[in-house]
C-alpha cells in the first residue's frame, strides 16, 4: 500500500488541521542552536495555510518525563515559527487543557497555533494502550485532521503518532513523504557504486543497519568511536578508546561476510590519539596497527580518523554514486578532532549522484562546520527513524498511513 498524502484529505479550507511535526531541536539557555528541524516543517505549514486551514502545529522537545518542565518549553520555537512564516503564531501553555482550547477556538483560516510539548502529558508516550488512546482522543478533540510530517518520530508508536492517525482523516505531510521517497532509493535498486558511512560511537547502535545493508552496498566505511572495535576484531591494540567488547565476535562475522559478499569494507588506515578527552588534549596521529606506539602509550585515546584515512574515505564517497551517511567520524564538537567529519561531509557535496546525511548526530555536525543544506541531495530530519527504515523494520508511524 501506499503512503496517504495531502492530497488524500481534500480541502482543508477552514479545517482544524492539526500537523504532528518534529519540532525537537537543541536548546540552549532558551535559544535554538539549529533550527533545521523547523526550517523542514515549512513547506507543509506553508501549502495549509495557503489552503486556508487553521493550523495546529504539534512536537515534543526533550524528554521531560511526562509532567511540564520549563527548560523543555516549546515556546522558543513557536517565537522561530513566526519569525521563519513572517506571520502571528500564537503559543498554547499546556497540551489539551484550558490554553489548548481557547488559542484553538480563536484561530482564523490560515491561522498557525504551537501547542505546548506532547510529553509534558504522560499519555504521548504511554507503554499502556488505554492510557495513549485516551491522551489522543483528547488531542483529537482539537481537530478535523490530522497532518503527519515528524519523520524523526515516525518509528514510535506514541499517541500523536499513531494513535491519533486512527482517529482523525490522517495523511502524511510533505517532510515524510520525502523522506519515504529518498530512503526508498537506498533500500530499492540504489544507483550503483552504492557506499554506506557509518560512524557515531557504538557498533551495537549500527548492527542491524550493517547487517541489513552488507548485502545491498558496495563499500560500508567505518569511522567514529565504532572504528575501535573493528580494530580490536582485527587483533590491533586500541589504548583507551571506545571499545565494546562483547560486539568483538559480531564484528569479525561482519568483516568475513564483507569478504565472501565482495564488499569492500573501508576501515581507517590512521586515527588521531590523544592524551585524554578534552578539546585541548595533546594529540598525534598514529597509525590503524599502531596506536598504543604514541608518546600516551596505553593510555591514548582515539578522537577521530586520521588524515590518511579522511583521504581514503572522501575518495571511496567521491568516486560513488549512491552515498548514505550516519555518525560522525570523530568528536566533531572539538575542533581539534572535526577534520574526519568535514572531510566525509565535503566529499558528501561532490557526489555525482544521491547523497544522503542520516539525521542525528551528522546533520548537526554538517551545520556546525559551516555547510549548506542545499549541498547535499537529502539530510534526513530522522537519525533512528532513518535506520530503522534501512533496517526494513516496520514503523507503526508509517503503517498507519498505509505505508507497508
């Protein structure tokens, strides 16, 4: 089946629309540091409100354990909404009680409404079915539709998500839509070479994705903290850095079955050690079999990939059609240890083909280091979401609009 979209409700002129967006962005001391996320949600909000819906926008920000939190407020970003739509958008200090209610009745066609963060209501994320499906009614009560377009939560099955899709006439918006569509190329006959990138800290993060895409992908590089436990499978001493140990013997299963597939599995040839974990720790570049020959010895810690490695991984994407990419390749917040990431995120820019940045931890670092959007073919609003998906596990968020 195929996924509902706008198309499916109609017109929605002088519809409460309610849009259950990914408005999750990083705070700090009340400012948005990236505003990616809501940048993502405008075309939807855009298209509504040019039909003349009143819109009620919708996220969680945080994980504020089912009761009001301040620090967690969604109003910063309903200030951005405004600021990035040049219009009014009024802000409603709770979920579905009095303020909900009120800023809902008073919305004009082509009015925009912020309802405050879905968890500050025990309900959104519910193990208890009951309990979810009474939150959703409620939220139900505030609409005539229901516009899904948070693809970063799409692999939740939490009230706004999916039960509120049961609920009301629900399609998905113009942000997943995108999203199916592009992630669909990577899993359904991608444009060959096909190289996939994965970094971040754990292996154990990554193993269904690497299990799922060795049989589909030409080249799977390795960097970030996760690189350290493919070291270590291939007996090379990695001082103090990240190491899962139990992930040793699934691990060397990965490396042999590159092998008998004919993938060519790119590890780093050279990563930068340093004295401790700190922005101004002392640090060299040691070779991928010698990494505890450095003047920290035992105690060295690996950071990021070496410039050798960067090398080698720009030219691995570069001369690639298809290219998926999740996780950093070092500790990219420190300067000292960001050279990896800009290194993969730069050869990212110069693929002739699909280029695709997986969310999370890679999107943030491609706008840390000054890159634009608009560079690369596709920058996934949805880190888990977007493995899940490569991973072809089903998501209730999908599902329910007839994805299948």
């Amino acid at each position: 089946m195929a996924l509902r979209t706008l198309d499916s409700l109609g017109s929605l002129a002088g519809k409460r629309v309610i849009v259950r967006v990914d408005f999750n962005v990083p705070l700090k001391d009340g400012v948005i540091t990236d505003d990616g996320r809501v940048r993502a949600a405008l075309p939807t909000i855009d298209h509504l409100i040019g039909q003349g819906a009143r819109v009620i926008a919708c996220s969680h920000l945080g994980r504020p354990d089912g009761a009001p939190d301040p620090k967690y407020s969604l109003e910063p970003v309903a200030q951005r909404l405004s600021e990035l739509l040049g219009k009014p958008v009024a802000f409603a200090g709770d979920t579905v009680g009095e303020s909900a209610e009120q800023v809902v009745a008073a919305l004009a066609d082509g009015d925009v409404a912020v309802i405050e963060n879905l968890r500050f209501n025990p309900g959104e994320t519910a193990k208890d079915a009951g309990e979810r499906r009474a939150f959703a009614e409620q939220l139900a009560s505030l609409g005539d539709a229901l516009v899904s377009d948070g693809f970063g939560v799409v692999h939740r099955k939490q009230a706004s998500v999916y039960d509120l899709a049961e609920l009301l006439p629900s399609a998905a918006g113009y942000l997943i839509e995108k999203e199916v569509e592009v992630l669909d190329r990577l899993t359904e006959n991608p444009e060959r070479p096909y190289a996939v990138v994965l970094g971040g800290s754990k292996v154990s993060d990554k193993l269904g994705v690497i299990e799922h895409l060795l049989p589909r992908a030409d080249k799977i590089l390795v960097g970030g903290g996760m690189l350290f436990t493919f070291l270590a499978a291939l007996g090379h001493k990695v001082g103090k850095s990240l190491l899962e140990a139990d992930q040793l013997e699934t691990v060397k299963g990965y490396i042999a079955t590159a092998q008998e597939r004919g993938v060519e599995l790119v590890l780093p040839v050279d990563a930068v050690m340093a004295s401790g974990f700190a922005a101004d720790a002392d640090h060299v570049v040691a070779a991928a079999d010698a990494l505890e020959d450095t003047a920290f010895g035992a105690e060295g810690m690996g950071l990021d990939i070496g410039p050798k490695s960067a090398e080698l991984f720009a030219d691995a994407i570069r001369s690639s059609r298809t290219v998926f990419w999740n996780g950093p390749m070092g500790v990219f917040e420190m300067p000292a240890f960001a050279a990896g990431t800009r290194a993969v995120a730069q050869a990212l820019t110069e693929v002739d083909g699909l280029s695709v940045v997986g969310g999370g931890d890679s999107a943030a670092a491609v706008r840390q280091l000054g890159f634009d959007d608009a560079a690369f073919g596709h920058i996934s609003t949805g880190g888990g979401a977007s493995l899940e998906f490569l991973e072809s596990k089903k998501l209730p968020g999908l599902e329910v609009l007839g994805w299948a």
